[in-house]
C-alpha cells in the first residue's frame, strides 16, 4: 500500500465536500512526480486548522478533485511563539523557515539590523517571501503540522521592537551583556506566557544600541548556552528551548 498523501489546500479551494486542485505546480507535482491515482486517499489540511480525509475523484489538465469522506478541526496550542531572526548570508534564512515551521513557530519575522550585510530591492524581497511561504507549507506537509506559520514582511530591528506591545515576554539572546538563563526566566514567572517574542542577532551580534533599545522595551537579555552559535542555530536552539521551558 503506497504511503497517503498530504497536501495543502488553502480554504478558498474547498466547498461543501469537494476539493478543487487549481494551481498549475501542485497538479504537476502530483500527477507527474507523485504519480497520484484516481480513487487514492489523501489528506488534505487547510492551513488553519482544518484537515480532511479525501478520495482522488477526477484528475484532468486544468485540475484535480477530491471528495473530502471525513472532516476534523483542530485548534492551535495555548503558545503562540514569534521570533524575529536577522537575515543571515547565503540563502541561510531558508534552513531557518523550515526548521522554525517544524518547531512550530507561529510568526517568522526576517530581520534586518545594523551588522546584517544582505541588501534586497523590493523586488528581490518580494521573490523571498514567496520562496519562504513555499518552504513553510512544505515543512507543515512533511511535519504533519496543522497550522501555517504567519511569514513576514522583511523589517528593520526597529521596526520590530517599536511593534512589540502585545507580547507578554519578550527575549533577546545577547553576547555582550550579562544574561539569564532561559530557564530561570520562566521558573520565575508568575504564570505561564501565552504570546512570545524572541529577537536572533547576526553572527556579529546586536549593536550596543539594538540591545539598550529592545531593553527599553521590556526585552529580558538570555543566554543560550556557552558556545557562540551561527544565527541560524541560534534560531533553531532558541525555538526548541523556549517551547521546552514553557511547557513545564
């Protein structure tokens, strides 16, 4: 028995108990790479919670349609974790969207700060974000993930702390400064944060000012361990310890 497929299907795709395959790559993908049958089963999810159990009914050139036989509804965890991550060199930042949509994160912030060296034209930032959201959708597809990440606007650091008032934590690792552990942060808490913000710095680190600015803000300095990380292991690690600590 072959192994049953995944598939996103955003909502305006599915009516009723039908869904309509439309998009010229994904019917390419599954006809001509997965070699999908009629009357195979798939799963489909919507990106939003919603995930459905379907039946291949008709294949053609234009599109495909399934008919949804079992449907269930899900709801996204009590912890919703934003990290806002400088854009690292050598198209890095897409290891960290998809790593970061395995994790879970719920908000993908690129980041731009003073010891970022990667300049884009509008155009170049607008080609990115289109190859992140593709990325993210294919980790959720592989991860069994139920819920797309929200991926972001290219912003400046400044940008992102000025935004930052509806977060109840707020963290930023930092080289530079004496920082707590991230355990001891939440061991301290008096109850359990629901809306998290994590700042990662470039391989330079933050500037001087970046750091007193986000501390003006309410960010808490952290640590994340002894060795000196590359950002987009600062970014993994930082996800994997924050979900860690806050669920206990």
């Amino acid at each position: 028995m072959r192994h049953i497929f995944r598939l996103y299907c955003p909502q305006d795709s599915i009516s009723g108990n039908s869904v309509i395959i439309s998009d010229k790559e994904q019917i390419h993908y599954l006809c001509d790479v997965l070699r999908l049958k009629e009357k195979e089963e798939v799963f489909v999810f919507d990106g939003r919670g919603g995930e459905y159990t379907c039946r291949v009914e008709e294949i053609l050139r234009k599109h495909i349609k399934l008919r949804i036989k079992v449907k269930k509804r899900f709801k996204e965890k009590n912890l919703r974790l934003s990290l806002a991550c400088a854009i690292p060199k050598k198209g890095k930042f897409d290891q960290i969207v998809d790593k970061l949509t395995q994790l879970g994160v719920a908000k993908i912030i690129p980041m731009v700060t003073q010891r970022v060296s990667v300049r884009w034209q509008k155009h170049q930032i607008d080609n990115q974000l289109g190859r992140w959201r593709r990325i993210s959708i294919a980790a959720c597809q592989q991860s069994g993930r139920k819920f797309l990440p929200s991926i972001e606007p290219v912003k400046s650091i400044a940008e992102v702390i000025n935004s930052c008032a509806t977060y109840d934590l707020k963290l930023i690792p930092a080289l530079a400064e004496k920082s707590r552990c991230l355990k001891d942060v939440f061991v301290s808490l008096e109850k359990k944060p629901a809306n998290i913000l994590g700042l990662i710095g470039p391989e330079g680190d933050f500037s001087p000012e970046e750091l007193n600015l986000a501390k003006e803000h309410g960010f808490i300095p952290i640590t994340l361990g002894d060795l000196v990380l590359r950002t987009e292991t600062a970014a993994v690690a930082m996800a994997a310890f924050i979900r860690l600590n806050a669920n206990h």
